[in-house]
C-alpha cells in the first residue's frame, strides 16, 4: 500500500518529460520568473482604472464586481509575468464612497526572500477598490 501511495504522491517540484515526472529540485525562483511588486501594480492599476472608470457603486452587484476583478487580475498577473512555480492569490475589496476612511490589512507567513506581495487602491466619484496581489513561491 505504501508503494502504490509514492508512486501516485505528486510533487511540485517536478516537471514531466518524456511521460515522465522529473523533479527539479529548485529551491527558488529563476531571477527572470520571480514575483516583481512593481509589474504587478502596474497590471492592477490598469485593470482597476479599465474597469471601475465608468462604474456606479451598485450594493446588489458589488459583490460580483469584486469577484470579477479578482479572477481577471489573477488570470492577467499569471499571463504576463510568466511565473509559473508562484500561487497567485488576489483579494479585492469594493466599498461605497461616502467620505469614510477606509484601512485594508493582511498578514502572511512566508519566505522573505521568495515571496512578495503588491497593493493597489482606486477610487472614483462613487466607489473605491482595494486589490492585493500575493506570489507565494512554492517548491
């Protein structure tokens, strides 16, 4: 039974070849596929300003809103910053504009050194968004 278990147990870091698993055994990223903080704000501002530019805040819909930003964040930060051994993990907040202040925290266990995390806050006439982007490097 314990060999049927290790020979089915998958590992992430591992790459298949040939039909075959192979790991790698990467313990961190390449320089060219770490998760950069800067790139993604610049992704999150574009698509926040994209789409909330023109949007009312509507408390029926904003929910959908939020999960809508939060999905094509996610799949915009994946596609363009080709990081693939990063869990990608966006939260984003919507909130009416009323005058309030408003204060969004997160805490996180995680390696300094691979890991990171990006944050970005938009407003208009009737809304604000907050959206935080976090690569979490897994080996």
């Amino acid at each position: 039974k314990s060999k049927q278990n290790t020979k089915n147990r998958k590992y992430s870091t591992s790459f298949i070849m040939n039909g075959y698993e192979n790991n790698t055994y990467r313990m961190e990223p390449l320089e060219d596929e770490k998760f950069m903080p800067a790139k993604v704000k610049t992704i999150v501002e574009e698509i926040l300003e994209e789409r909330l530019k023109d949007q009312e805040y509507d408390p029926n819909t904003a929910e959908s809103l939020a999960l809508d930003l939060t999905n094509y964040i996610k799949v915009r930060v994946k596609e363009q910053l080709k990081i693939p051994r990063y869990k990608v993990v966006v939260q984003t907040v919507i909130g009416q504009k009323q005058g309030q202040g408003c204060r969004v925290a997160s805490k996180c266990l995680w390696d300094t050194n691979n890991d990171n995390y990006a944050s970005c806050s938009y407003t208009n006439h009737s809304l604000f968004a907050v959206a935080m982007v976090f690569g979490c490097y897994y080996e």
